[in-house]
C-alpha cells in the first residue's frame, strides 16, 4: 500500500544544488504504487506534481525579499532599497546589488540559486520514481526546463546540469550552449504531452512556447546566435492559438482575487494562510502604511522606485497607479499619517508624504522619500503574506516580444501595431514610430516589479549603463557570479570570467 509519497533530497544531489529539502505529502490510502503508474489517477498525479511546483514559492521568489526576486529588481533601473541610518544596511548587500558590485559571498545570491535548484531537486525525484506517467514525467521536464532558464539567465554557464540519471555528487558546471539546447529540447519533447488547458499554475501546452519564446528571445545573450525567427513562430502559436487576451482592465491582473484572469498565462498561487512569500507591501509600504490597510503587521518601509524611472510615466497613463505617492493617509481618508518617532529632518516634516525623489541611497535616505509599488492589489487587513497570484508570464508581454521581434527582422510598422494595442489599453496616445529605445521604455511601464527588467536590459543593451547611484557596469556583471559556498562545496563548479 502506498500510505504517502515522502521525496528527500539527499546524497548527490545536495552536494551538487546546496538545497536539501523533505517533501511529505498527503497520505494516499488504498492506492498501490502498481495502480499510481499504470493508472495514472488524474488526481493523484495532480498530488505529486503541486510537490514541485510549491517548491517555486516562499521567501525570495517572485514577489518575496532575499533572493532571486530582489536580485532581479534591485539589480536594473526600477527599484532600489536606500539605506536609512540603521535600516536596511544588511552589510552593504542592496547598496552593492544596486550598484553592480556585488561579491562572490553576499550570502543572498544564494537565494538566486537555490529556489531553481530546489524546484530541479523535487522534478528530478519525481520523474524518477513516477517516470511511467507521461503527462508527469513530461510536465516535470517542462518545469525543469523553466528552472534551468532562470539558471542560465542569471548564471550563464556556471551551473550544473542535473537530471533524474545524475549520480555524481560533484557534478561540473556546462556550457551556456548545454543548457541552452537541453532547455529548448526539453520543451520541444514534451510539449504535444502538455494539457492544452486554460491552467494557469501549472505549464501547459500555451506557457511552455513561453518559455521558448523567453530562451529564443534572448538567445543571442546566451549563445550568441539569434534566434528571431525561432521567436516569431512560438509567439504566433500562443497569440494565434492559445486562449488568452488583454483583459479590458490592467489592474485586474494583479487583484487579490485574480485566478481567473483572462490574460495571465502562468502564475505562482500565493495564499496567505498555506502559501505564502509574497509580501511585496511588506518591502515597499513605510511603517506607518499599516494604519491605511489595517494591515495585521507593519510593513518594512525598503524598496522603492528610482524617481527617473517614475517619472517615464506620463501622467494620463493609467499604469502611473503602479506607485503610491503624495501625502499618505490612515484607512479613514481623513487623519494623516506621521513619523514623529524617526523623524529623520526630511524637509517635507513628520507628516508622511511619499515624493518620487530619493535624496540619496546611503547612508541616510529620508524614511518617506521614493514612489512605492502600488501595483498588487493590497487587501484591507492583509496578512503579511498576500493572497493575489504572482503572474510569472502575461500575455501583455507575448504582445511586447511580438512587437520586438517584428522590429529586430526589420518590420518596424508591424511591431507597432501590437505595441499600441498594450498602449491603448493603458490610456495613452499610439506610437507613430517604433524603436528599441521606446519599446524597452514601454516594457518597464507595462511589467514593473515582474521581474523581467534584468534581462530586458541586458538584451537591450543597457544593463551596463549608468543610472541614479550607479557607475556603468562591465559587461561580466551580466551574470552573477557563482556563490563562494557553492563552489566550496563542489570543486567541479567553474567560476563565472571577472570574479
């Protein structure tokens, strides 16, 4: 009788990823593990795949503080965390992030590492021990493929490549081109196994193209080769064939109750109470912004926009609530928020007023200074976890990749047309002319705090540039290096070039 499915990752695969993890699940009383493979009970297998993909959430994923989330927002031109007197210094960590000098054992990189290895770790074991379920096995594959993606966007070749047959417990780093190609074929294997179900929390047929579509897109990042034409056709199959459409209200996409939009593609499903992690009110919102949420604890008072990039916003564009800014107020409207306790000497006086600039990242930035996101619904009384859906893929942006890549093949007009119909949407006056400098621009506006603007600058071609407090970075900085500890406790890894 198979009374539970306990995973424990151990052995190998902890000296390779560095996550060691144990996964009890549900008892499954009366099902044999005869009956689980050759039957394969649908709802069963829904039990064992959730194991994985619960592994893409907590602390430091999307929408969370201390890991790959941060890493990808505090690292480009939309968010920063100033340092206030004594908060937020964390040993230089985000002044360093923000500044593109981080080190090898800024123990916070490893967050980058570990959520994708902890999700590969979790695949592996099951696409070992079910490999006889097709849908399964491939869906574990697909999701594998995702992680690796991350990995490879954020590491280059510096990771190892671990499957379900790995044995070695040191295994050694792979080459871009590795990852690239055992990405692109483990989609293309699996994709015809996929449902083809409106299913927005696990990969269907319609977000497993999107993975493609985020690999050929930055291909020539990756490789060096690109991959347009590859793009195009991936991004048509979703537009053209898949079940998604600009919802007629931006903000829906990002309420609390927004499971069922029609334009998110694939999302992490946060709960407060059983899955939590994401707590970006937490991040951003001032201490006193309890009072106008009722919120159960107080917010942190850390990330905040960098005012340039609040101020690419024009002011009838709808999208500009993306941010919360001028005076702030208790739940009431009425009674006005004060600092008097930490009164810092910021010149619009204790009473907090949110202002787009920032006076200065360290070492004493005005507790109140900086736009704060406004763009997740925060719920009246939330939680310190949030309950809203992270959207990880929208179709907003299949129709910004379309428009690019129509541009990079030297089809300008046509790439216009999709950029406008995200424009319309949001309010403001059509482009008469499209360039990569005003659609990386449109990109920002539209996906703020999605955690795509990393890579979007570094296909861009302006992650290296300087901005507010930050010099202009060298090209190695594209890729993080790999975590000290994790090259200390597997020799095999090689180091990224320039640490």
């Amino acid at each position: 009788m198979l009374r539970s499915i306990k995973t424990i990752c151990v052995g190998g695969l902890v000296a390779a990823t560095m996550v060691s993890c144990e996964l009890e699940q549900e008892v499954l009383t009366g099902v044999t593990q005869e009956r689980l493979i050759n039957e394969a009970p649908p709802e069963l297998a829904e039990v064992l795949k959730q194991s994985a993909y619960s592994r893409l959430m907590g602390d430091g994923s999307w929408g969370g503080h201390g890991g790959l989330y941060s890493y990808q927002e505090i690292t480009s031109d939309e968010i920063a965390i100033p340092v206030k007197g004594g908060d937020w210094n964390d040993g230089g960590t985000w002044v360093r992030a923000h500044r593109h000098t981080w080190n090898v054992d800024d123990g916070e990189l490893n967050g980058v590492w570990d959520i994708p290895f902890r999700v590969i770790a979790e695949a592996n074991a099951l696409i070992q021990q079910f490999g006889g379920i097709e849908e399964l096995a491939g869906e574990m594959k697909v999701l594998r493929a995702f992680c690796y993606l991350v990995l490879l966007d954020n590491f280059g070749g510096g990771v190892p490549l671990i499957i379900e047959t790995t044995t070695s417990a040191n295994p050694p780093s792979s080459s871009r081109e590795e990852l690239f190609n055992f990405i692109e074929s483990s989609v293309l294997e699996n994709l015809d196994i996929l449902t083809r179900d409106n299913r927005r929390t696990n990969f269907n047929y319609w977000s497993a193209h999107m993975i493609l579509a985020k690999l050929y897109m930055n291909a020539e990042v990756y490789i060096g080769q690109p991959k347009w034409t590859e793009a195009n056709n991936v991004l048509d199959v979703i537009i053209n064939q898949g079940p998604y459409s600009l919802s007629t209200n931006y903000f829906a996409n990002f309420a609390s109750a927004n499971a069922n939009s029609v334009e998110n593609i694939f999302t992490l499903p946060y709960d407060a109470n059983n899955a939590g992690g994401f707590n970006i009110h937490h991040m951003a919102l001032h201490y006193e912004s309890q009072k106008t949420f009722d919120l159960v604890d107080q917010p942190w008072n850390g990330y905040a926009a960098l005012e340039e990039f609040y101020n690419s916003y024009s002011d009838d564009d709808l999208r500009k609530n993306n941010f919360l800014v001028g005076p702030q107020f208790a739940l009431d409207g009425v009674t006005r928020l004060r600092d008097d306790v930490g009164f810092d000497g910021d010149p619009d006086g204790p009473e907090v007023n949110f202002t787009p600039q920032i006076n200065q990242l360290q070492p004493n930035a005005y507790r109140q200074a900086g736009a704060r996101v406004n763009k997740f619904e925060i719920a009246i009384g939330a939680q310190p976890n949030l309950n809203n859906d992270f959207p990880v893929f929208r179709y907003a942006d299949v129709i910004l990749l379309k428009a690019e890549v129509l541009l990079r093949q030297g089809d300008a007009a046509g790439g216009l047309q999709y950029v406008n119909m995200v424009r319309q949407r949001a309010g403001v006056d059509p482009y008469t002319t499209l360039t990569l400098d005003n659609l990386l621009e449109e990109r920002g506006r539209e996906l703020f705090v999605e955690g795509w603007r990393r890579s979007d600058l570094i296909r861009f071609g302006r992650f290296g540039s300087p901005w507010w407090e930050k010099p202009t970075s060298p090209a190695t900085r594209q890729v993080f290096p790999v975590p000290l500890n994790k090259i200390q406790a597997n020799t095999s890894l090689r180091q990224n070039p320039g640490y």
